[in-house]
C-alpha cells in the first residue's frame, strides 16, 4: 500500500545508473487536483519489485506557492508512490543558491506561505505585501472599499457603521489605530524583490511593485525619475499559462509579470531587469535538478536525462538548452555567461552545482498546454514567432529550442520510451 510506504524512508534507487529522468507535474502527471490516469500506471512501470525506483526521478515543476515537503505528499497520494521532498524542485527551490541575496531586505509577492517559503529558503530579513500594504495604507486605492479614511482629529474619528464591506470597516480602524499611536513598527528599506507566483489581488501587488521600484526600496516617498536602473528583481516561474481543469489553459505567472513589465515601462520608458529568472526553463533549476538526480544515484555521474513536459516554452526549451550547455562544457566560463543570458538571467551557475551529465533528452506529451491539433503542431515547416509561442520577453526564441526530441501520447508512453532506450 502506499501508505505504508510513505512511512519509509527515502532510499536511492538500489543499483547506480547512467540514466535519470525529470517529470513536470501539471498537464503530465496531473490537472489541478485531478491525476491523468496514466500517470499512475507508468509509475507502476518504474518501480521494482522492492517498490525502489528504477532510475533517479526528480519531479521539476513551476509551482511556487507552497513547501517542497507538501508537495511531496500531494504526489505520494495521487500517484499512489512514495515520493521524497528531495525529489522535488518547485520553481523557487533554486533560491537557496543565490546566498548573496540572503541577508538582504526582501519584499515577497506571491500567495500561499511565500514568506515562509522565502526564510527555508535562507533569507533572513523578510517582508509580504501585506505588511507593506499595511504599513502605507494609503498606497493600495483600487479597491474602493479598502480605500482608507483618514481621521480628521481624535474628536470626529470616523464612523465605520456605514453600509461597508467588514473588511473596508476593519481598514478604516486600523487606519485611525495607525495615525494615533503609530503603532506599526517602522519598516526597512527593500533591497530585493522576489516574484514567487501569481498573486491573488494584482491590483495591488502591481501598484506596491512599482512604488517600491520607483522610490528605490522606500514606497512611502515620491517616485523618482529612473535613470541607471533599479533595485534587484528575481522572479520564479515564467510560465504565461498553465493547465488545469479548464479545457484550455489559464493564467500562469508569466501573465502578471507580462503586466509588471508593461505598466513599469509605460511609466518610466525603460525595461524591467530581472538579475534572475528561475524556474524552468532555467539552467539554474537544471543544475539543481541533476544534482539531486546524482544524490540518489550514489552520488554517481549521469550519462543521459530524459526530460518530460508538456509546454514548448518551458519544458521543451529547457532541456534542450541544457543539453546545448552540457555539449559546450568544454568552454565553461563563455558558455556559462552565454546561457545565464539566453535563459534571462543576469546571474552565472552555482560553483557548487557542477553538471556531470553528458545529454539531457526532450519528450513532450499532449496532455496539457500542448496542443498536437493546433495549427503550430500541424505544420512543423511553418515559422516559429514568439506570438504563437508565448516566450518571455528575455528568452532568445530559437526554432531549435523548442523542437522536443520525442512526442508521444502521454506520460506512459513516455515511460515505455525511456524503457525501450534503455533496453529495459
């Protein structure tokens, strides 16, 4: 049963092996909450007789609102497996890398735990959006009804019995709490900001975002004119839409980040700068990937990674630019800084996450955000445009890098083609 395996502890796969395999989750293992069935049986094709893994498995996906241990568990019960925190990449889990950031006055966006997430992580000076807002109320004015009131004088405080909503009620409280006994504490200067995922109000995430980048870390002064750039921006997950439930995909990260982009370079004529875009299709999240397929392989250099996903842009993208960085590790220092770019990041790879892999294999499956009936899928000789892609701004589009080396049905077939590879 594998409740009963979730109970054991992680053990490598019983035999080292030259092979090691990467799974997406969304659109290849699962849809929202609900597992695509074949999951559960290629899977079953993976295990041995001793329920181990066959191969090193890491399971890479772009998510970011939650622990890696959470979701472990999610996997564990759907897939009827046990899976391992130390199986899971999410798209922040790179993160832990970038120690230079660590002791840096963070502003977090995102939903779920991410200011949780952000101190697991390392970093030890961590501020939310909701602090922020809570400290400069008068910031976030979409909203009507959050709107605050200011007080006049202690004598005619504002009433809040009116037909308002409880929450614009609490506010108004809060804001007159505020303004007579400054009771919040006096907030740092930001110096980093970290984009973990979509947030839930963007209204008010994208107002804040750009009150902090235009004021240099400190939102409650005046905008200033920008002039030689702006203060450090990491964003994990680039994807601009997703599958779940739907019968076609939904806003994903890339989405708000396309609006971040937009409204900072309306405003101010310049581009956003990322120092750092994470997640798939980084190199980055690779390199974190492979060194933890080589931990459960004791330890032993990989030979071949099979990568499987069901988005071009990311999924696809990524392994085969990985498999461009392995073949040119021969020039490591040009290559690194040649890829760090092509990936959108300003930042060069960990010197503690040093590639071994020989080829990284693409295989895309049809269960998701990839569509085989589009009129893309259907004419491979027609032109390749970032419209029809939905690339990141920063990503260099390159026909070779979105062409998976394999396309089969679903996730099982997948399996069955590593199998058949490997001569299993």
């Amino acid at each position: 049963m594998w409740c009963q395996r979730l109970l054991q502890t992680l053990r490598p796969v019983s035999t080292s092996r030259q092979t090691g395999l990467l799974f997406d989750v969304d659109g290849v293992l699962l849809r929202g909450g609900a597992v695509i069935p074949a999951a559960q049986r290629a899977f079953q094709k993976l295990l041995d007789r001793n329920d181990n893994f066959r191969f090193p498995i890491v399971f890479v996906t772009n998510a970011g609102n939650c622990h890696r241990h959470h979701k472990a568990q999610q996997l564990s019960h759907l897939l009827n497996i046990q899976v391992a925190p130390e199986q899971v990449v999410l798209s922040h889990s790179p993160l832990k890398m970038l120690k230079s950031f660590h002791d840096k006055c963070v502003l977090v966006s995102g939903q779920g735990p991410v200011a949780d997430i952000a101190n697991t992580l390392g970093f030890q000076k961590v501020m939310s959006m909701e602090q922020l807002r809570q400290n400069h109320p008068q910031l976030d004015m979409v909203d009507h009804n959050r709107r605050p009131t200011l007080p006049v004088s202690s004598c005619n405080r504002p009433s809040v019995d009116k037909i308002w909503s409880p929450e614009a009620q609490q506010l108004e409280l809060t804001v007159f709490s505020v303004f007579q006994s400054s009771s919040l504490p006096t907030l740092p200067k930001i110096e980093v900001i970290i984009l973990f995922g979509e947030p839930v109000r963007w209204e008010t995430n994208l107002q804040l975002l750009v009150d902090v980048l235009l004021t240099n870390g400190s939102p409650g002064c005046e905008h200033t004119q920008v002039s030689s750039g702006h203060l450090p921006v990491l964003a994990c997950n680039m994807d601009l839409t997703w599958m779940a439930e739907a019968p076609s995909p939904r806003f994903g990260h890339g989405m708000f980040l396309l609006c971040l982009e937009s409204v900072y370079r309306k405003l101010t004529g310049q581009d956003l700068q990322y120092q750092a875009l994470l997640g798939k299709p980084s190199l980055l999240t690779y390199q974190y990937a492979e060194h933890l397929l080589r931990l459960q392989n004791h330890n032993h250099t990989l030979t071949t990674i099979y990568a499987v996903g069901d988005n071009l842009m990311t999924d696809i993208y990524g392994a085969n630019l990985y498999n461009r960085y392995l073949a040119q590790q021969s020039a490591m220092e040009t290559s690194s800084k040649l890829f760090a770019k092509a990936a959108g990041s300003q930042l060069t790879m960990a010197e503690e996450l040093v590639s071994t892999a020989s080829q990284c294999h693409s295989i895309l499956v049809c269960t998701g955000v990839y569509n085989p009936h589009s009129i893309l899928s259907s004419d491979q000789s027609s032109s390749i445009t970032e419209t029809e892609l939905h690339g990141h701004r920063d990503l260099v589009l390159e026909p070779d890098l979105v062409a998976p080396n394999h396309v089969v049905e679903d996730v099982e077939a997948a399996v069955d083609l590593v199998l058949q590879q490997e001569a299993l």
